[in-house]
C-alpha cells in the first residue's frame, strides 16, 4: 500500500511536470518518465505484458519521435519566452481547483454489486485472447499500422526538383 | 478511511486526464497538445489495466492496453509528421496556422 502511494504521488508530480513545463523538451522528458512510473505500476497490477509494451514503446519509441519533432521545429525566440512565462500562472491556476471539483463529484460514485463477478476470462492467458478469441480487430490494428507506414512514407517524401 | 488499490489508481487515472485535457485547453503550441494526447491515452492506458485488475480479467486487460499502446504509436507518429509539414509551410508551430489549410 505505501509502494502505492509512492506511486501515485510520483506519477501525478511528474504529469504536473509535463504540462507545466516551460520548454518542450522538458515536457517530453516528462512524458517519459510518466510512463515508467505507469510500467511500475501496471507491474504491480499483475500485467507485464503490457507493462514491457509501455515501457519499450512509450518511454522509448514515442520520446524519440518527439525529440526528433521538437529538434526539427524552430525554438521560441526571447520574447514569445517572456509572454510565455507571464501567462503560465494564469493559465495553470484553475487546474488544481478542477482536479478537485471532479473528485468531489465523484466521492459518492459506488461500483456495481456484481463488479467482482465478471471473472469470465481470468484462467485464459494473454496469447490465447491475442490469437484465439480476437481476430477481427487484430486485421484492424494491422491496418492501422500499416496506414501508418503509408502516412509517414506519403508525409516525408521529397518531391521532385522540378514539382513547385 | 482505508484507500485501495482501486481508489488510489482512479484517483490518478482523474489527474492525468484532467491535465490531459487541460494541457490540450490552455496551449497553442500543436506539439505540446500532442503530449496533452499522450497523457489522456496513458490515463484511459491505466483505467483499463485497473478495470482487469478488480474484475480478474487481467489477460483481456493486458491485450487491449497492448492494442492501445501500438495505435497511440502510430497516432503520434502521423500527427509528429503533419505537425512537421504545417510547420515547414508556415514557419511557425501555433495551431491558429491549422485555420489556414486549404483544398
């Protein structure tokens, strides 16, 4: 319980961190250890699976890409820098205040009685439920994969010296 | 009042959305609304992990966040390389330019 705590302390400071952060590299940096802290995490909820797939895609492969991203755009120049940094604490000072109004509303919300009931698939394992019981949105997720080796292809390619 | 795994967990899966959502709301920056993007998959990421944990069904959990997790890849793939293109035609990365697409 304390491991937690520890936790979740850790993954909402750094959330904060990500979306306050001045610079965007900061913010990307943010976002990676955002998701290590949720590997941990699902670790500890009994899915290493998707625990192994968090940690190697989303606090690698998508850290890179936003690097590369932010390395490829222009930085700010000084004075988008100070109006930047004049407009933080007010654009930041009613987050707090909605973190809390939406635990308020939801302090009362129960669980159903029969939550714990739906126990239907808990003795098959992950690659049974990949392979077996999925097989029409596996044919979607393939799609999507490959339309987004198409999007990259089609988006980064160079035209032609003589194409205006 | 004792807090389980359950209130812990849904009270972080709140925060991250909300700074989620917020981060999207108060920027204009297109990079920084992506990580705004981010951070509401990897809050809607936990809820479902969280739901096969109470439930017991960890294994259907495990295999739709692994679903989840390779879609948000190409998501952030595509829109880094559309973010890229606007910027490269309007030399700027505010998402005011986005009004000006044309055809």
């Amino acid at each position: 319980m304390t491991l937690n705590i520890i936790l979740f302390v850790a993954l909402i400071l750094a959330a904060l961190w990500t979306v306050i952060s001045k610079t965007l590299l900061k913010a990307a940096f943010g976002l990676a250890v955002t998701s290590v802290l949720l590997t941990i995490i699902m670790f500890g909820l009994s899915s290493p699976l998707a625990a192994m797939f968090e940690l190697s895609v989303c606090a690698g492969l998508i850290t890179a890409v936003f690097i590369s991203a932010i390395s490829l755009a222009k930085p700010l120049t000084s004075e988008q820098k100070i109006a930047l940094a004049k407009s933080k604490f007010k654009k930041y000072f009613f987050l707090p205040i909605i973190i809390v109004v939406i635990i308020f509303l939801l302090r009362n919300f129960k669980l159903p009685a029969d939550f714990h009931s739906a126990n239907v698939l808990s003795q098959t394992t992950v690659n049974n439920i990949f392979w077996t019981e999925r097989k029409m949105d596996l044919l979607g997720q393939l799609v999507i994969l490959l339309a987004g080796v198409f999007g990259i292809v089609v988006l980064f390619k160079k035209g032609r010296k003589n194409d205006i | 009042m004792i807090f389980s795994t359950l209130h812990i967990f849904g009270i972080a899966v709140i925060i991250l959305a909300v700074c989620g959502l917020y981060c999207i709301l108060v920027t204009r920056n297109m990079i920084r609304v992506l990580v705004g993007v981010e951070l509401l998959i990897k809050a809607v990421t936990l809820l479902i992990i969280l739901a096969g944990y109470v439930t017991g069904n960890i294994s259907l959990a495990q295999s739709i966040a692994i679903t989840i997790i390779i879609i948000e890849v190409v998501v952030v793939v595509i829109v880094a390389g559309v973010i890229l293109g606007i910027f490269k035609a309007n030399d700027s990365l505010d998402v005011i330019n986005i009004r000006n697409l044309k055809g």
